[in-house]
C-alpha cells in the first residue's frame, strides 16, 4: 500500500448541477414598451437619417490669387491636386476632412460643394483657413431608416437587456 498508493486512492470527485441560462433563450418572453423602442430610435436618430455628405479634401491657400492661380494651374493641366498638395507641403492625409455634411461647412463653400454633382475639384471657396479649393471624391446620398425598419432590430437590443436583468435578478 505504501509503494503504490496511486492504486489505493481515487482522486477527490464532485456532482455538480447546473442550470444554463442565456438572454437569448428568455428573448421571446420579454416584454419590450413601445414607448422605449420610440424613444432609444429618437435617441440614435443621427444614426437613422443621415444628411447628403461629401467625402472632402481642403487645400486652404494663403490668399485668394495663390487659390485662384492654382485653380488656373489645375484647369490648363500644368498641376495634379496632389501636386498643389505637395508645394503646399503638405500630405493628402493633412487635408482630408473626411464624410462632411452641409451643416459642417461655411455655407457659402456648402452651397458650392453640395451643388457640384459629380467628384472634382470647386473653389477657391472661402473657409474657416483662408480661400481654399476643395476635392470631392464621393457624393453620399442622404440616408432615412424609418422606425418601422428599425423596430425590430431595437426590439431585440431592449429585449436582450431586459433578458439579461431578469437573469441577474
């Protein structure tokens, strides 16, 4: 017995019961108030109606007959943008202003942009740095879900919370 005890003795054993109990199972059986569902699509509207944005570039230019010679530059083809951009010394990473909605913007450079209807170039325009030539290099339409095509995607968000209470309870 001394010798071989690994023969004699059963390692320490232990039943266990459990209960497996997720927020996706109770999900059907919640509740959810309409008044809730209305009120977090209110809350996320932005993310539900969207304004038409551009996807923008702004060179600024010290004054407006260096933007209105780099304009000419760029209309006889003797200069890309992205050449104007480096005589500027700057990097296309240092003028890209991103997904811009009119409201973003001067609204005497929104009324310019969001009138062009294809991508390009527009300006000089006057902006919060100075005259400036904008690139367009995408037109986003503007975008509505209506809280009908949200409800159900809401209705489950609020029902996984309400599950996931009632399990912690």
């Amino acid at each position: 017995y001394d010798d071989n005890p690994e023969l004699f003795t059963r390692p320490e054993v232990r039943e266990i019961s459990y209960a497996w109990l997720t927020p996706d199972m109770l999900i059907d059986e919640v509740e959810v108030d309409e008044a809730e569902l209305r009120a977090l699509y209110d809350s996320r509207i932005d993310e539900y109606v969207r304004p038409e944005r551009r996807l923008l570039e702004r060179l600024p230019f010290p004054s407006q007959e260096e933007a209105e010679a780099a304009a000419a530059s760029l209309e006889a083809g003797e200069a890309s943008f992205e050449d104007l951009v480096e005589a500027r010394r700057l990097r296309l990473e240092d003028i890209d202003l991103g997904d811009v909605a009119a409201s973003d913007l001067p609204q005497a450079a929104a009324e310019v942009i969001f009138a062009a209807e294809a991508p390009g170039i527009v300006g000089p325009v006057e902006s919060q740095f100075g005259p400036a030539l904008f690139r367009i290099n995408a037109a986003l339409n503007a975008t509505e879900v209506s809280f009908e095509d949200a409800r159900e995607d809401l209705r489950q968000e609020l029902a996984l919370e309400a599950a996931r209470v009632q399990i912690a309870e």
